[in-house]
C-alpha cells in the first residue's frame, strides 16, 4: 500500500551529511518526496509502498546513520498521499542560513579514510590531508558563513578533477565535503629547521626526517588541526626535562598522543568508557590512572596520579606513527600561558628556540582550537577543557530568548558564551585573561564568533567582580544592558541549563574564589538556587587571606591565615617553625604576611576551599607554590589512599539569621597533632578529604530540612578533583539526594559563561 508521512528528527543531524545520506536512502528503496533543514532539526516526507518507509526508518536510524549524527527524536505521521509525486530532491530552507546548522566541530579522520589511505591504489593513498563529510577540519578553517570552501582556508587550493567530482556527487562519501582535496590539489608538508629554512620537502621525506629527529630525541612543533604541538618522546626523560626548561619551566603535565590503544593500556588504566571516549570521533585528551612500572618519563606528569594521552586524529599523526614511533608527548604550541600557536610565522618566531625543526603545512588554521580534556566523574565523562572535536556544539535551552545574549565568562580559564533562540553556543577554552595576548585573542574571537554566529546581543552578562578583564570589557560595550551574576550563582546555573532545569535546587558550588555580594570572596558555597534567583545558605567560614593575587599561589598565606583563625591569640610562629620552614623558609616574610593578616592589610574574608586544600598540601610538604592552577591540590588528591574511612571533625555553626558556617578549626588541629605523630601524608591526605566530603551532605541535610528540596547541583574547579567528587555523589546519593553535575561543560571556571547565559536567558524569556 501506498503511504506518506511526515518524519520530523531533531538531535545532532544538521552540518553531519543527514540530508545526502536521506537522500541516498531514499533513492535506494524507489521513494518520493524531499527533506530540508529547520531550526528544530531535519523534516522529511516520504512517499512510497509502506514496507519501504519502514526500512527507510530503520536504515536512517541504524545501519546508515550518518556516523556524526545523533539522534534524539523522531516522529512519523501519516499525511496524505501526493499525485505524481515520483522523485526525492534536498529542499535548500531558511534554516540554510544559520551558521550553527552549518558549521560543526573539528572531527578525528575517520576509519573509510584511514583505509583509502593506506591503500597503494587509491590517489589518495598516503595523502596527509586525506578527509571526507564524515571526517576532518570544520570549525578551524571556516572563516565566515554560508560554510561553503570559498569561506574556507581551503579557498586557496583549486579542486582537481577527481576531487571535484566526488565533491558534486551526492551518493558520495565527499559531497559538499569543503576541505575535500588530494596530493595534486591540495594542502603540502615540509619540514624547516628552527629558523624557517627549508631541509626537506615531499610528504615521504618530511616524514620520514621528522620521526628520525624526535627519535634522536629532539622537540618538533608539528602543525596540526586547531594549531601547533610541541613533540618530544615520551620515553625519553631527557629530552622531555630540555621541552620543559624551554617553555619557560612549564611545570603542568604534558599530555601524550600515540596509534594504538593497545599500547595507552601499557602505561595506564583504560576502561571500557574510556576506550570509547579515546576512540570517538571527537578523540579528546582522556586523564587515565597511572599503572605502576610505566616506562614513561617521570618528567612528562609528576604530581599527579594520571596520565592525559590522546589517539592520533589527523592523517598526519597517522603517517608519523607509521614510522616506528611509540609514544609522543603533544603538548600545545605555545609558551607558558599564552595563546596557543597556529600560524606558521609566528610559529617560528616564537617557538624558534623551543623547537629544533617545525614539520608545517600550507593549509591555513584560521580559529586556533585547544586538544579537549576529559575525565571521569562517577564512571561518566566530563570535560576539564571543551575545546577541539566539541565546539561549537551548542547546548539546548528549555527557554528561547527573543535578544541574543553575550556572557563574558570568568578571568581564569576562560571561555565566553553566546544565547540565541533556545541554543547556547560556548567558546572553546580561551585561557586566562590576564596574559595580555590571551586578553586579545579573546576580544579578537568574540567579534568573530558574533560575526560567524549572526549574534547582535543587546543584552550583555559578566561577573560581579569589579576587578576582573571581562566584567570591564562588558560594561565597556555601548548600546547593551549589563547583568552582573554572582560567580557561584554562575556555577550553579551551568549545571541547570545542561540539566534542562529551572530549579530551584540545594547547589553546591565549591572552587578557589570568586566575588561575593557584599564584597568578600567566597568560594566554599551552599546555596538555595534557580534560574531566577538564589539565596546563600551556608559557607566555609571566613578567614583572612593576606596579599590578593599572590595568595592564590603562595601557599604560606592560606596556611597562615588558617593557623591563625583556628589557634587565634595562642598563635605564635615560633610554635609552628617546624611546620612552617618548609613552605616558607624566610621567617621574616611569615612575619609580615602574620602582621598583615592581624592588622587587615591587603587582607579579604574569604570561604575560598581551593585554598584551604593550597594550605593542607603544603602543610605534608607537598609543595609550596602553585606554578599552574590547582597543583598543590592535585598533588594532595594524587596521594590520598582509598581505603581510608576516618575523618577529622568539624562544626556547622548557625548564628542569628546568618547563613550556616562550616568550621574546620576541629581539623586543622586535628591534622596537626597527625603531622606531630608522624602519621603518613598519604593517610592524612584521604581523611582531610573525607572530611570536605562529610561536611557537604550534612551542609545539604540542613538546607533539605529547612526547604523540602531534595535536588543537589555540585560545581565549581575544587569538583574536577576526581576523589572528592566521587566520594561525595556517593554520599549524597546514600542520604537520599539525586545528585546533578556538570557533563557537557567545565565545572571549573571554563563553564561560568554558561550558567551567566543561562540566568540571562531565562530572565529574558520571563520578560514579555
Ligand atoms: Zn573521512
Ligand atoms: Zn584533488
């Protein structure tokens, strides 16, 4: 029998080839019709004998899926059938205009690929650019919209013949694939030495000098995807120490990239999940356990108790490996903190003295994208940088906004957000704004976002810190109206969104700090929160800490200010010199940052709790200095044994009408008196953090009893400590609480922009 029906599909199935594999189906089984793009998703009509539609369904949805498609919906209805209706055609709509339908993320060469590439008698065969709709640079090479190649940096290169056949048949795997090219038309390798002069070209060559020379053990910056890689082997200790010193003694852990999983199981722990998040199109940095007599250098990630590695995922990569190469460390292309690298001058200029040789190619990056990094919160993937392979995929929204709206983000680890219709669209990982030419970069991609985006907002959000880069670059733009959201409010509100609450919910938002509404800074936070509003109803008590910027990587500061808050006037220093010369081996410097403290110098209140794990790390002699963000707390989380149920007390002390004050006078005593027993560190370390993690539900008992919610949302960068965070679910989970937590964003200050766009959003869809 003869039917037609109307098949509406929403999920990830726009700028993934839906439409020609639609197409291509629907040809196969002799069925009518057409299919078109919406703001909603993909809509076809289909006509044809009944037992076709229904293995067109099937098809669509399983065997024939398009590999990057997701899809989330779909729903057929019956719709009268049509006269003389007797072919298929892709219909072009006014969906066709919007960038977010068209451009899609930068995406790991797919396995077709691979094996056309290794295949002697395809022309594309050892082709380092080889790519297809499936597979290869989207978002890094788009300069502006419709995504077509002459908006790319593919714009330069003529397709040849073949290429251009394929590029125009729509049964093939390469129509309308914009980067699409070949040995003739496309992008070269060669290699330079480090001041620019060519020493080899031809793609065998070059490859083949490349991986003598990082076997020798030399430091190659390699252009890649979304901008260059410093690369060195992993194995080699030596040469990794000499990466370090020449980027400026960069003391964060390198990540490493190899071919084979196989040989990531060798150094360390990979799941089942884990395997498939390595292997996903998407191919991100995944923080796998270390195993024990791993031959990997010491140097590439001391302090930590994981390993970030990451599968080869551009044709490049692959052909190196080729070579015999076993395991290399990637690390971005850059120096210290500033803006990743991704022009080939540039390069050269400023990593001349880093790199011995620089593998480039012609094929210009015109957005420079980060390698993401993921881990695993209760046994499910979360990003600790969203970067390559995920943006610009935008999160939905329950609300639309009738303005679109600009969220400015936070100062560290910044990305920024935009809010149109019912999508957000956030930013790759920019980094800390106060490197100057990270600042830039960051003004620089917002207009380019906004340009690619079509986004005209008037309404502007950023934080409440006077202080910060971007709350002065919000309110310095003309024409818009200007939010300003709490910081921990922010961290909240991220985890609504990806939720698809409005709340309100118990929220839970613990990390370093961030400006609190009667200018103290805050940063250990329960509060009762929505979209709308919320209200503070507890918080780590505060304690003074002396010297503003300094205070977040000198640790001597928190650890005085938690001494002196918990043994008050009784306080000496020379009581605490065995403790205290370890982190601070200038008594006279302890002395002024001690009169400081008592005399509310260049002094906040602050319930910041990254600082108290700063504090208790460099207490065990873990370090005294955060050289990058979060290094002594990961060194403490790295120590902790598992198998510890002991913990130290601790009080809730509730006065008057104030919110509830979490006291860790108890335990910092208590941990004290260990240290003087000569517990182990590692010991001490598990019951200081089961402490943080005890203290939290009972925080939420309270707030549960004095509001009947029973919902707690966890956020903010002290949750991307992995022993912590587990712990605490658990907990929660025991006592009767369903426990939400960021998975698509950063719970770090990556994911502020986020939650400020969401508070924005749903202000303004209330707003009529
Ligand atoms: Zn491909
Ligand atoms: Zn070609």
């Amino acid at each position: 029998m003869v039917k037609r029906q109307k098949i509406v599909i929403t999920g990830r199935v726009q700028g993934v080839g839906f439409r020609p594999t639609v197409y291509r189906i629907a040809q196969a089984l002799s069925l009518s019709g057409f299919v078109y793009n919406d703001t909603k998703g993909v809509t076809i009509e289909l006509q044809g004998q009944e037992e076709k539609i229904a293995q067109f369904l099937v098809r669509l949805q399983c065997d024939d899926k398009p590999p990057l498609a997701e899809i989330k919906s779909c729903n057929a209805v019956d719709i009268p059938v049509i006269r003389d209706a007797d072919r298929f055609i892709i219909e072009t709509s006014d969906a066709e205009g919007s960038a977010l339908s068209q451009v899609t993320a930068d995406i790991t060469t797919c396995r077709d690929c691979l094996a056309e590439m290794a295949d002697k008698d395809d022309f594309r065969y050892g082709y380092p650019f080889i790519n297809c709709t499936n597979c290869g640079p989207r978002y890094s090479i788009v300069k502006t919209i419709p995504y077509d190649r002459p908006n790319t940096t593919m714009s330069v290169f003529k397709m040849c013949g073949k290429c251009a056949t394929q590029y125009t048949d729509v049964t093939d795997r390469r129509f309308h694939a914009q980067p699409v090219a070949c040995g003739a038309c496309g992008p070269k390798i060669w290699l330079t030495d480090n001041k620019g002069k060519t020493i080899r070209t031809g793609t065998d060559n070059t490859i083949t000098e490349t991986a003598k020379l990082l076997g020798e053990g030399k430091t190659v910056a390699i252009k890649g995807i979304g901008g260059f890689h410093l690369a060195v082997d992993a194995l080699n200790d030596q040469a990794v120490q000499r990466l370090r010193q020449r980027k400026r003694h960069d003391h964060k852990p390198f990540a490493m990239m190899t071919d084979l999983i196989e040989k990531i199981k060798e150094h360390a722990e990979v799941s089942v999940l884990a395997e498939k998040l390595l292997k996903s199109p998407q191919s991100p940095i995944v923080l796998l356990p270390k195993r024990e007599n791993s031959s990997i250098a010491p140097s590439v990630a001391s302090g930590v108790n994981t390993f970030g590695f990451m599968l080869c995922y551009a044709p490049l990569h692959y052909l190196l490996f080729e070579q015999g190469i076993d395991i290399l460390v990637m690390t971005s292309g850059n120096i210290s903190d500033e803006p990743l690298i991704c022009k080939n001058e540039k390069a050269l200029q400023r990593l001349g003295q880093v790199a011995d040789a620089f593998l480039m190619h012609d094929r210009e990056i015109y957005r420079q994208v980060d390698d993401s990094v993921v881990h695993f919160i209760d046994e499910q993937p979360v990003p600790l940088r969203r970067a390559r392979g995920y943006v610009p995929t935008p999160i939905f929204m329950e609300q639309t906004c009738r303005e679109d709206i600009f969220a400015a983000g936070a100062d560290m680890k910044n990305t920024f957000c935009f809010a149109k219709q019912n999508q957000l669209i956030c930013s790759e990982h920019i980094g800390d704004l106060e490197d100057a030419e990270v600042y830039h970069h960051y003004i620089d991609s917002i207009k380019h976002l906004a340009k690619l985006f079509e986004v005209q907002p008037k309404i502007v959000v950023c934080d409440l810190h006077p202080g910060y880069l971007s709350t002065r670059y919000a309110q310095s733009l003309s024409g818009v109206k200007v939010v300003q959201v709490q910081h921990h409010w922010a961290h909240i509100a991220s985890v609504l969104v990806e939720h698809g609450l409005d709340g309100p919910v118990i929220g839970i938002a613990y990390d370093g700090t961030g400006y609190g509404t009667e200018g103290a800074i805050w940063g250990c936070e329960c509060m009762i929160a929505s979209l709308e509003k919320f209200e503070r109803f507890g918080h780590l008590a505060y304690y003074p800490l002396a010297g503003a910027d300094k205070a977040s990587k000198e640790a001597i500061r928190p650890t005085l200010a938690l001494l002196k808050k918990t043994y008050g006037d009784d306080f000496k220093l020379s009581e605490f010199t065995w403790l205290l010369e370890r982190i601070e081996p200038d008594t006279s410097k302890q002395q002024v940052i001690l009169e400081q403290i008592e005399k509310g110098v260049n002094t906040v209140e602050t319930s910041s709790l990254g600082r108290v794990f700063d504090a208790v790390a460099a207490i065990l002699g873990l370090g005294s200095y955060n050289h990058f963000d979060a290094q002594l707390p990961m060194a403490l989380e790295a120590i902790a044994i598992s198998n510890i149920e002991e913990y130290y007390d601790f009080e809730l002390i509730r006065t008057d009408n104030k919110p509830l004050q979490l006291d860790l006078g108890k335990m910092i005593r208590q941990l004290i008196a260990d240290i003087k027993k000569g517990q182990a560190a590692e010991v001490i370390s598990a019951k200081f953090h089961n402490t943080i993690a005890i203290a939290l539900p009972a925080m939420a008992k309270q707030a549960r009893e004095s509001t009947n919610l029973d919902t707690v949302a966890l956020s903010g960068g002290v949750f991307c400590n992995r022993y912590l965070t587990n712990c605490l679910i658990k907990l929660l989970r025991k006592n009767g609480f369903r426990v939400l937590f960021n998975r698509e964003i950063p719970a770090n200050d990556g994911g502020i922009s986020v939650g400020q766009a969401a508070i924005a959003a749903y202000i303004v869809s209330r707003e009529t």
